[in-house]
C-alpha cells in the first residue's frame, strides 16, 4: 500500500502562518520526540524539533462526514514521505483506527476498525475488496486524530 503524507504546498502554507480549518494560524510547540506523528514525511518529530499544531479537514469541503481535528507537522522544512510500504509513523502504536470512505467522501458503512500496527497494510488492502472503497483513512485509535490515507491502487479491482 502507498500512505500518502499531505501535499507539500499546504504543509508549506501552514509553516508561512497560513490559517488552519478553522481559519486560525498554527500553533507552535517543541517535540519531546514520543508520539509526535508529522502527516508531512511521516516520521515522529525528533526530540527538541520544533513542530505545527493545527485544526486539519483531510476533505475537500465541508460535509457530514469531513470531520475536522488536530494534527502535527513539523515546523522545519522536511522531505514528504514517498516510500512503498508502512511509514515509520504506524509504527509507534500498536493499533491504528482504520476507515473506508467512498469517492464522495462519505464513510463507507462497515468498513471501520481498530486493527494492530502489524498487521495494518494487510487489514488496509482488504478494504480496497469493497466496492465503494476509494480510499481508507488511519487515525490513531485512542485520539481519532488523522495520520495519513491510502487510495485504491489502481490496478485493485
Ligand atoms: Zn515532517
């Protein structure tokens, strides 16, 4: 599976101060290097690095199901994730809230669960056998905080 880390132009725009969801500018905080999950390269935020906290819809506009909560990347400039496989950042608990939503973005009924670390690349490919699956969202299984999201690989059925 391929976990897509957000776009780099809008990681960019929150580093200039640009406003969050809520139309706030990001807050700044410095990491103690646990449990700090940047949705930018995907790895924890070293210890003493300095890093964004801000409100984030990973949706295209407001609707029912665009939940909007909080979310970590790191302050400095850093290299967007781009590797096959899981990233680092599902690494760091032992389980991960996993849930398939549909190409409008709704939540695809049945679909959501709190599934182990180790087994999460698997339990996400069997999602993409549901039909209306376009893409599965994981969210950390203790704050539903958004971490990351996988689309349907083009060549799934
Ligand atoms: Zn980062």
């Amino acid at each position: 599976m391929r976990y897509d880390p957000l776009p780099t132009d809008l990681v960019r725009a929150w580093r200039a101060g640009g406003p969050d969801a809520n139309g706030q500018a990001p807050k700044r905080a410095t990491s103690d290097g646990d449990g700090v999950p940047c949705r930018h390269c995907l790895r924890d935020v070293p210890q003493g690095r300095d890093y964004l906290i801000l409100a984030h819809r990973p949706f295209g506009a407001p609707q029912p199901y665009a939940e909007v909560g909080p979310i970590f990347v790191c302050a400095e400039d850093c290299a967007a994730w781009e590797g096959d496989g899981v990233p680092p950042v599902l690494t760091t608990s032992p389980d991960y809230l996993i849930k398939g939503y549909s190409a409008d973005e709704r939540i695809a009924y049945g679909t959501g669960a709190v599934v182990a670390a180790a087994g999460i690349d698997a339990a996400i490919a069997a999602r993409f056998d549901d039909p209306r699956v376009a893409f599965v969202d994981v969210r950390s299984a203790r704050n539903n905080c958004f971490q990351t999201r996988v689309r349907r690989p083009t060549n799934a059925a």
